[in-house]
C-alpha cells in the first residue's frame, strides 16, 4: 500500500510540474505578440489625421501577423503533450525569407534598449522564396531576438541570412554586442528551464523551444563558440 501510495504521488507532483510548464510555456511565448498586437492597434486607435492611409496599412499588416503567430502559439500550447511525444505538426509552404525576417523583426523592435539598433543584413540576393513552414521560422528567429534584445544594451543586433555559409542549406544568424554566454553553457542553455541570468526577464523556455522547433524541420540551431565580443546564435535549414 505504501508503494502504491508513493507511485501515486509521484504522478501527482509530476503532473503538477507539467501544469506548471505549461503556464511558463504560456506566458513567455505569448508575451512577445501581444505586446506587439497591442502597440500596434493603439497606433492605429490614434486620432484621424494622425497616420498616413501607408503607415495605417502597415501597421494593420503588423496586427495580423502577430494575431496569426499567437493562433499558432495558442494551438502548440494547447499540444504541449504532443511536442513531447513527436506530433508536433510542420506545415510546409511557400515562405519568403524577407519577409519572415522583417516580420521576426518587427515583432520585437518595441523590445529594443535606449541606442541599440537592429539591422537586417542578407547576404544573399532577395526576394528568396523556399519550401518551408514560414510561421515555425518567424517563431524560433523571434525568440532568438527577443533573447538578444534582452542581454544588449549598447551597440547593435543583427540578422543574417544567408545561402552562402553552408551550401545547400538556408542559414540564420543573430548576432548580438551583449556580454556574450560561456562556451562550456553553450549546450545547457538550451535545456527547459535553464536561465544564466536569473534578473533578466523569462521563464528559461524559449531556445528549448527552438531546439525542438528546429530538430523537426530537420535543421540545427547552436551557439557560436568561437564569436566575440557578444553572442551569435546560428539557424539552418535544409532546403
């Protein structure tokens, strides 16, 4: 009886833990698109006169990427069992890759620290269009900008991609001036849960996630050791 007691409870505290990390999922991988979909709409709440019929439209395009990147944020959290067990759905498509970049970006501009910029820097000609999940892309490079976002406070983040750095492959990179991350944490940080700097807002889930995200598109996601002064994480996929 104490056995079965002690299996038991063991199940309790481990469903517990899961409940937990599902509102950790939640909140930190939420926060990033409403934050973005409610800057936007107050823009465009602003009085009549205010915004060019340009800068309305541009904005409103912001809204609903956003919208469509929490539906989807929504429908993987709702799942979260399903990342787990290997049902974790891609859906391939046509993707533009300026496009995912500049959608990534603007998700977290309002992120930014007073000074720091955030440059786009292809290194491949555009427009560049390929056979992918466009959302799943714009997800992981949203959370490795948020990241950089987070840990730079003077200087600049920049976003490449390129054809050229692996061939036959698609390469991301985030590039970052912050006080960089330790070569012997480079595989740790992208355990569930694990945070280097326990002041900086997060919940330790977003490059765990991207591992995942990653891992099931068949590409690869790491930290470059050999990168100074800053962080680089860099993002492949195959095309």
């Amino acid at each position: 009886m104490i056995a079965e007691l002690t299996a038991a409870n063991e199940r309790v505290l481990k469903a517990d833990a899961a409940k937990d990390r599902f509102i950790q999922n939640m909140t930190h991988e939420l926060r990033t698109p409403l934050n973005a979909i409610t800057g936007f709409s107050q823009l465009l709440a602003l009085p009549d006169g205010m915004l060019s019929a340009e800068e309305k439209e541009d904005f409103e395009k912001h809204v609903l990427n956003n919208t469509s990147m929490m539906t989807m944020l929504l429908d993987d959290l709702m799942s979260t069992s399903a990342m787990d067990s290997g049902g974790y759905r891609i859906t391939m498509g046509e993707a533009e890759c300026e496009s995912i970049c500049k959608d990534a970006i603007n998700a977290v501009e309002h992120r930014l620290q007073p000074g720091v910029q955030l440059l786009f820097c292809p290194d491949m000609d555009l427009p560049f269009t390929f056979n992918s999940d466009a959302l799943r892309i714009q997800q992981v490079l949203t959370n490795l900008l948020t990241n950089a976002c987070k840990h730079t406070s003077t200087g600049e983040i920049r976003l490449i991609c390129s054809l050229q750095k692996n061939p036959g492959m698609l390469t991301f990179c985030v590039e970052d001036t912050g006080p960089g991350i330790p070569p012997d944490h480079a595989e740790r940080i992208f355990e569930r849960f694990v945070k280097l700097d326990e002041f900086v807002q997060g919940t330790g889930l977003g490059l765990s996630l991207c591992r995942e995200i990653t891992d099931k598109m068949g590409g690869k996601i790491y930290l470059d050791t050999s990168y100074s002064p800053g962080a680089r994480f860099v993002f492949t996929l195959p095309l």
